[in-house]
C-alpha cells in the first residue's frame, strides 16, 4: 500500500530516507509545498550571516529521488485530505490515493494582528523561517541601514547576529523581561544581552510592540507602546518578525482529525482519531508535548520508518529531552531541562558561575542526584558532560564543580576523545555515539565528511561538528603513532 507523505521539510524528508533505507518496495509519494529540494533549517542562520552558501545545506541530491524510487512532488501543495477514500488532493490536480498518509508538515511563522500587518506585511518586513524567507532578507539587507528583530526567542537572536554581521545597526525588541524566556533564566538573559551589546546588537525588553509604520507601502519603523501611556518609534528600513510558529494543522483539522495544540497521536505516532494517518514532527502532539526541535523529529521519523517497514514492529515514541544550542558568531549556548530554579526552591540543588563581563553564564540544576536542567553560555567545554549526563539521568560525581569546569572537577571532559567513553553521545541530532565514529573510521572512513555521510554526525545543528573533526583527527593521530 502506497505510503504518502505530505510535507518534504526536515522531518518528512528524513522519514522518507529512514523508510528506504529499510524498505526499497513500498510505493512511497512525498509532496513538498517548496520547490526547493530538501534543506536544513536549523543552518538558515549561517546562511543569512553569509557563511555558508545556501547550495550547502540541502539535505537530498535532486538524483536521490529517481535512484531510489520515490515520487517526490516537489512544488506541489495538497489542498485537502479524503480520509474516506483515503486519497490526498493536491494543487496541480492530482488525486493520489495512500495505504497509509504520514503529515509532516512542521509550522509556520506567526504574525501578530497588529497595525501595519493586517492587510499583510508591508515591503522591508518580513518572517524568517524558508529558504526563500533568507534570500529576501538578504536581497534587503543590501541597502539597508537599520533592522528590527521583533521577538528575542532563539531565531530571533540568530537572525539579528545574522543581519548585524552584514553591517546593519540592530536592535531586538523583547516582550518579555528577559531573552529567551523559554530556554534561559533572567540571570543568563542579562549575560546575554551583554553579549549582544558587545556585538553592537541592542536589547530592548518589556517592548510592548503596538504596531508597525509605514510609508508609501515601505516599512519605516516599529511602535511601541510605553507603559506610561504614549508611543515610541524604533526607526528601521528592515523588520523581522520572530514572534513564534505555530503547528500547521489547516489539514488535518479540515480532514476532522484530533487537533490539540497539533495533530495528536500516540506512541506509533498514529492519529487518535484515524490509525492509518500519522504525524511527525512540529505537526504532531504526542503526549501533550509539541517538539518544535530537529532531535526529536528525526527520532520520530525512525521510529515511524521502523514501524511501517516492519523491521522494528515493537518501536515506540515515548517522548524526548529538550537540548537547545545556539551557534552563532561570537555566541555559544547550550540549554537544556529544567532551568529556571532557583536557589531558594525546595528539593533542588543549583550549581552555578556567572562571569557577565566576560559574557560566561553556567549553571546545572539537580535534583535526587541527577541533573534535570542545565545553561552554558560563552564558554561551553562542559556541554558533552552535561548532555550526556542529563540524557541518561546518571548519578553525579560528588564534586559538583567538575560539571561547569570538567578539569577542575576530573569529569571525563567531552571534547578529550580519548578520556571520552565509547558510548559517549556525540551528535545528539542524529544520535551518534564516539563508538560508532571509530566503527566508521576502521571501516575506511578517514575524513569527517565520510563520517557524516555514513552517520549523518554534524548535519543538524551543527554544534557537533568540531567534536568529530577533533575525533577524527586524533585518530588519523593514533593511526600515524602506531597505536591499535
């Protein structure tokens, strides 16, 4: 039975991949509303700051498709769903009936009902969240000489370093007391504002955005509302709205599937409401979380290809740990768990160090002797320890200094292969462990792009890559030196 999927984004596209790497016969159709082949969203940032080209971050050769027998409709949006025919109407006409319809169809950017956007964005104002989304704002960037980040969320702050590296006057506008409210605590919001300072990036917080200004059909600024009553105008040639996404489930909920927050579905990732459709990724609810981070999708989508190809019948999704990192110029940040207690919460233990002017914020929080949320910003040798750690909920050594400072305490530092455990995760994207970059190494792999195409280590956030080169270096060192 033809398995379709609509939606060729991160998710979908991966689950295709999974799915034919352990089923080549099952007739399998993907529809992508984009025309681009498959890309990583997570290093849009990279190409918006110019350092890396956008031919760069493609996930899929556009060969890949034919060479492994997948109809891949690229271009083509599906209009609406026939759960009783169990067929897909798309854009161009078609009706293509499925055995199974896996939704991946992630999110997409929300844009406030505020003056100025009503009637749809002005030009100069614009989301960032497609590939087409960073070629405009790059096309725009050019003339332009001040920008407004409006939203001070993760892809905000990557969207202004972005903008202020291509020598624009930057400012984000936050309407929350401090950045990144989600993943930090205030005390890390304020090291990172003071980052951003020394980067040339202003922070405005409490902004209480009531609209944007317009001339001849251009955008000339952002309004805020004081608090006393009155308003204020941000002057700028160039916005970005980072105001958060939302799940895209038009869809489904047309199709009368059970829509929470997203689609809902259970540990096989079947609807509730309809077992022969399934969700993965920023699209799907699974209980009562939404993850909108690339980790969890991916882990979604092998599970998913388990089940359907029949290789791993008893795979299930039982949820999975939230690990942020921010990767950009001048900036390095890792979240993840738990992190906004403090010293005073009962039944908590807090580890902390702050170094503002020097922009370092580190912190780990514990609870019954394991490690239920940590931040490292500026300097963030610990982030394998501490992943590791938190991932598996591992006793903690006594010391609790070695998990900030690794060689202050004698923890095994993460960035050290040969103190690092072979079960050490490495890429927490993709799941991959120092053991099985050896395998690949003593399978023939001598260069840290062969292992990423045997492993995919690397080709997700990114955050990992100077950890496999420096693995694979120290092996290239050990095979030099003799040492078996």
């Amino acid at each position: 039975m033809t398995v379709v999927v609509v939606g060729n984004g991160m998710a979908g596209s991966r689950f295709v991949g999974e799915l034919r790497a352990r089923d080549a016969a099952t007739p399998v159709t993907v529809f992508g509303a984009e025309a681009e082949r498959p890309y990583n969203r997570v290093l849009l940032p990279d190409v918006l700051a110019g350092v890396t080209r956008p031919d760069r971050i493609g996930l899929v050769d556009a060969a890949w498709y034919a060479s492994h027998r997948v109809d891949a409709r690229l271009g083509v949006e599906v209009t609406r769903i026939d759960r009783a025919a169990r067929t897909v109407h798309a854009s161009d006409g078609t009706v293509t009936p499925y055995g199974t319809l896996v939704l991946a169809t992630g999110s997409t950017a929300f844009i406030p009902p505020l003056p100025g956007l009503r009637g749809g964005t002005p030009e100069g104002a614009l989301v960032f969240r497609t590939l087409d989304d960073c070629r405009r704002i790059t096309e725009l960037a050019g003339p332009a000489r001040r920008a407004a980040v409006v939203g001070g969320g993760l892809l905000g702050i990557e969207a202004a370093r972005g903008l202020q590296g291509r020598g624009l006057d930057v400012t984000v506008l936050h309407l929350a007391g401090h950045l990144m409210e989600r993943q930090l605590d205030p005390a890390a919001g304020r090291v990172l504002a003071r980052t951003l300072a020394a980067l040339g990036i202003a922070t405005r917080l409490q902004a209480d955005v009531a609209g944007l200004r317009t001339a001849g059909g251009a955008v000339t600024g952002v309004e805020l509302a004081l608090p006393g009553g009155g308003t204020e105008v941000v002057g700028a040639d160039l916005v970005i709205l980072s105001c958060g996404v939302r799940p895209e489930v038009r869809l489904a909920r047309d199709a009368g599937l059970a829509i929470g927050r997203a689609v809902i579905v259970d540990d096989e990732l079947r609807s509730v409401t309809d077992p022969s459709v399934r969700a993965i990724g920023e699209c799907s609810e699974h209980r009562d979380e939404v993850y909108g981070l690339v980790a969890p999708a991916w882990e979604q989508a092998e599970v998913l290809a388990g089940l359907l190809s029949g290789t791993e019948p008893a795979a299930r999704f039982t949820g999975a740990r939230r690990i942020t990192r921010l990767k950009a110029a001048g900036i390095e940040l890792a979240s993840m768990g738990e992190t906004h207690f403090g010293d005073d919460d009962d039944d908590v233990e807090v580890v902390r160090f702050t170094d503002a002017a020097r922009g370092t914020y580190k912190k780990a929080v514990i609870r019954d002797g394991r490690l239920i949320g940590a931040i490292l910003l500026g300097e963030t040798s610990a982030a394998g320890t501490l992943t590791r750690l938190y991932d598996r909920a591992a006793p903690l050594p006594a010391e609790r200094l070695g998990l900030l400072f690794p060689r202050a305490g004698g923890a095994a530092e993460a960035g050290s292969p040969v103190r690092m455990p072979d079960a050490a995760t490495v890429c927490h994207c993709n799941n991959v462990s120092k053991g099985r970059i050896l395998a690949c190494w003593r399978a023939g792999a001598r260069a840290a792009g062969d292992v990423a195409r045997e492993t995919r280590a690397g080709t997700g956030c990114g955050g990992c890559r100077e950890t496999v080169e420096g693995i694979v270096a120290w092996l290239a060192g050990q095979d030099a030196a003799g040492v078996a």
